[in-house]
C-alpha cells in the first residue's frame, strides 16, 4: 500500500504503517494535575492506567517504524509529524534530537488511519500546572462505525474566505469527519472560477474579483484537506438553486411566462433544450477533473416546476417525450442525463433526497425533516446507499443550540435488515449560508458538529449516556480553543486556556 492511496477504506485495507513516538520519562510530580477528561470521539476500545509518563517535547519525536510500508517520504505523514508536534506541544518547536528511551506506537492499516491515531495521541497528552506534559499509559483499539462522515459548508449564500476554509478543516480532523461537502454555489451566487465558463464568476459571484474561488484557491483547499485525511465533495446543485448561473451563461435557464408572454424571469435549467446538456457535459468534465474525489454532488432537490409548466418550448417537449403532464418525469429525464453525463466521467452521483422519487442509480443524500428513518428505511430498501443528513441542520439559529439534540441521533433505528443497515454509509452536518458567514460559522458549528462527529465515528452502545458524554465533550471544547478555534461554550464553567480573541 502506498501512502498516496484513497481513504474511503479506513477499516478495510492491509496492516502497513507504524508509526512510533519517543520519550523520556522525567521525575513524575503529584501535585496540580490536570487529567485528560478522555478522547472525543470516543474510542473503540480504550484501557488507561494510572501508570504516567512525563513527556519532554526536547526529546520527542515522531518515528517511521522499522517494519511499516510507510517511510519518511510519504507527504501526508511527514506533515502530520510537523503539525502533531505543535498542537501537542503548543509552546516549542520540535528539533530532531533522536535519543532512544520510552516509546509509544501507533499501527494502522492506512495511512488516514494513522492521522486519526495521531489526533487521538494528542488528545491523550495533558499538562500540570508546572506546565509539565504527561500521558498515562493506555491501550487504544480504534476504527470508525461510519465510512462517510460529512461537514457541508454552503459558500453561495455567504462567500466564505479560503483561509476561513482552511480552519474549519482543521477543526474538522480534530473531530475525525473525513468528508468536506462543498456546497459551493446556489441561487444567490457563483464563486466558482471556471476555466471553461469565466462568465458564471464574473457576473454570477458577488463581486467578481474578490468574492471568488480561482482554480489555485480550489486546489489549495483540496490539498490542505487531503493532508488532514478530508476528501472534498463538491456539489453543484442543478436544475433548481440556479439563478445565479443564469447570468453568465444565457439561455441556460428556462424563460417562465405569464399571459402568453416572456414574463422577463427565469426559472430551473432549462430541460427541453440540448444545449444545457452540452454545457453540463462540459462544466462537468472540468469540475471532475478539478475535484479528485470519485464522487460529485449533483444536487437535485426543491426544483419549482411552476415555470417550466408557463414555457411552451418545455411544454412541446413534453408531448414529444410522451410524458403528459407529468414534470416528474422530465425532472427525472434531466437528472438521468446527469447522471450519464457523470458516470461517463468515472464519478459517482449523489443527490438529494427528492431525486431518489423518480431515479435509482445514485447515492442518496436523506435531508427532510419529519420521520427521516422512514425514508432512510424506503431507500436502502430499494438498494440505494444512504447519507443522512436530516437530523444534523445546525445552521438555524433560535432554540436549536443544545448539542443534544445532535447527540441522541440513532441512524440505524429503523426496521429492516442487516444489508439495509449496511447501505447507511454515514452522515453529514449541513452547514447553511442564510446566517452564516465568517463571523459565527465557528461557533455555531464547534463543539455541536463535534456531538454529531462522536455518533458517527464511536460505538452507540458507549456514547448513550448524554450525562456521561458531557463533561469529555466540555474538555474536548476546551482543546478546540487551546487550538485556536473558536468553539461556543456549553453551559457554565472555565477552560484552563481560555479563547485569546485574535
Ligand atoms: C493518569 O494518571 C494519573 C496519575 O498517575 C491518574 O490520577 C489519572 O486518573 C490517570 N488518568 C487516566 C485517564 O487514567
Ligand atoms: C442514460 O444512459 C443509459 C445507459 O446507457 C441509457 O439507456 C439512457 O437512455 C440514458 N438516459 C438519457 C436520459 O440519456
Ligand atoms: C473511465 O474508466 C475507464 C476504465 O477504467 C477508462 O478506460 C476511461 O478512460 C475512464 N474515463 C475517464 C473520462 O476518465
């Protein structure tokens, strides 16, 4: 296995890096301790012990094991060595001393599996008030209990800046989501820079210079999540959430009418007409080329078809298509023929719930409200894979702040076989840009994605209790503001290292 391989297969893959920390054990001081509250999320299997070993960042380093596949070289490890370092040990910098002492290892089967092994090492690491560093002896067997755990940002409603990206990736690997959906443009917006349509940036983005991600900006984000162990999952939603394309690419949208009459506004993509496919299969040849992920989102959902029902173009095709007065039937010829037009191009589709009505070669993204598992049961049934994404909407605001809500989340309560609960690939925290930007995407989303992070990734039989998860969840808050993000706190209390502002 090389390091470079692609990481859906956490679980899955051969036994090939180990990785091996060193350090000496200083003389051990019993007063002032601040112990680790435990590991969010929490482990498979965890044993620690009161046997403690003091840690000198003087003398620690990370190794390669002798035997691991892995070695010095493998782009991903060597920065996660770097980056380890100084979130463990938040004062120093590591130099390279290499004496031979006490030591830890680490055994994954792949090299993401290493990365979440070294977040979970840094999460055991804690110091006293000497300012002393200390990690008890433990014994940790880890996997996730879900492959596909999702943080979708809309960066349409909002333009969210890249470096803002950037640090939510990072607060992301603190939690193990290994999935950023990138909701990337909607109706109120376009930022996306297109190599082969500029038009859709440079009249569709807020501001065209500024408020854009150019092609360096998009492989900035892609690499910078790909070394936290983040595939990047982008979604461009069509027919309906389109407005805002419509104004770099003419005669995309569909004409509505009114009395007969072009009434001068627009409506979904328009489906009647083959140069929207054409355009699609070319947008789309770029879009996955840009975005190596095997996956791309096509979206899907909430498509008003009041204005194809006022077009007579749409209205002729119908009759010519045969299909009567039925839009479900054209909506579904249009996502077929995205569909095609991506399978053409290797990529797997996944769209939105209301998609999964009329079609059945695609991922399903479960979103709606009411009795989710209801319809989570309906599409395994079928034989569809399942995302699920309705219970985990923390982008409201109003009296939706308790992270418990997030927490007592049960995805696989539902009636059915054990083949339909396989087809439950994970689930995903959405992330809308109606009142987020900026200024509060941090708080809103840390520490609450964090509950959602712990259901997906940790044994449910483990994390029932809310009474129990709390105080590891405040401590785990507590490390996010030691590492610069700005988390909101849960309820009453104090962290040793309080948020510093900017
Ligand atoms: C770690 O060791 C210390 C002192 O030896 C002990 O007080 C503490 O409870 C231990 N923590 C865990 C999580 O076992
Ligand atoms: C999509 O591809 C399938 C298989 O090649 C084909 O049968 C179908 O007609 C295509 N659908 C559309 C709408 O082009
Ligand atoms: C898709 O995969 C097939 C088989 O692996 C390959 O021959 C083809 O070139 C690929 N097409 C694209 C567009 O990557």
């Amino acid at each position: 296995m090389t390091c470079e391989r692609k990481f859906m297969s956490e679980v899955h893959s051969r036994r090939c890096s180990v990785t091996r920390f060193h350090f000496l054990p200083l003389i051990i001081f019993l007063v002032g301790l601040h112990a680790v509250e435990g590991i969010w999320p929490l482990p498979q299997t965890m044993t620690s012990s009161a046997e403690r070993y003091s840690l000198d960042p003087q003398y620690f380093n990370f190794n390669y094991g002798r035997d691991s596949a892995t070695q010095q070289g493998c782009s991903v490890l060597d920065a996660a060595f770097k980056r380890y370092f100084s979130i463990i040990f938040p004062d120093h910098i590591s130099d390279k001393l290499s004496v031979f002492a006490e030591r830890a290892a680490l055994n994954a089967e792949t090299v993401w599996g290493a990365l979440r092994g070294l977040e979970t090492f840094s999460q055991l690491v804690y110091q006293d008030d000497f300012g002393i560093f200390f990690v008890n002896k433990t014994e940790i067997e880890d996997f996730p209990r879900f492959q596909f755990r999702g943080v979708l940002l809309d960066t349409s409603r909002h333009y969210l800046p890249v470096q803002v990206i950037l640090k939510t990736l990072d607060a992301m690997s603190y939690s193990k989501f290994n999935v950023f959906h990138w909701h990337i443009v909607d109706d109120p917006s376009f930022p996306y820079q297109s190599r082969t349509f500029p038009g859709l940036s440079s009249k569709g983005a807020f501001h065209p210079m500024t408020h854009i991600y150019t092609q360096s900006d998009v492989r900035r984000v892609i690499s910078y999540a790909r070394l936290r162990g983040i595939r990047v999952l982008p979604e461009f939603d069509s027919p309906g959430h389109t407005q805002s394309w419509g104004k770099g690419q003419s005669d995309l949208l569909t004409p509505c009418y009114k009395g007969g009459i072009p009434s001068g506004t627009f409506g979904p993509v328009n489906p009647a007409s083959a140069s929207s496919y054409q355009f699609m299969a070319r947008l789309f040849k770029e879009v996955s080329a840009v975005f190596p992920e095997s996956y791309i989102h096509l979206g899907g959902d909430e498509v008003d078809v009041s204005c194809w029902k006022s077009n007579p173009d749409v209205q002729v095709f119908m009759q010519k298509m045969g299909f009567g007065n039925d839009f479900a039937k054209l909506e579904s010829y249009y996502m077929e023929n995205l569909v095609n037009i991506t399978s053409a191009l290797n990529k797997t589709s996944i769209v939105w719930q209301d998609v999964f009505e009329y079609h059945e070669r695609v991922m399903v993204e479960v979103w709606r409200e009411g009795c989710y598992l209801c319809e989570v049961r309906r599409v395994t049934k079928a034989g569809l894979k399942v995302i699920l994404a309705s219970p985990w909407y923390l982008d409201l605001p109003g009296p939706t702040h308790d992270w418990v809500r997030y927490y007592t989340v049960w995805p696989l309560a539902f009636k059915g076989t054990e083949e339909q609960k396989k087809l439950v690939i994970g689930g995903e925290v959405c992330m809308w840009g109606e009142y987020v930007d900026a200024t509060n995407l941090s708080p809103r989303l840390w520490p609450r994605a964090s509950a959602a992070a712990e259901r997906l990734w940790s044994d449910e039989k483990q994390t029932s209790s809310v009474a129990r998860a709390f105080s590891r969840l405040q401590d785990f808050r507590c490390k996010l503001l030691r590492r610069g993000i700005q988390a909101e706190p849960l309820f009453v209390g104090h962290c040793r290292h309080e948020y510093q502002g900017v």
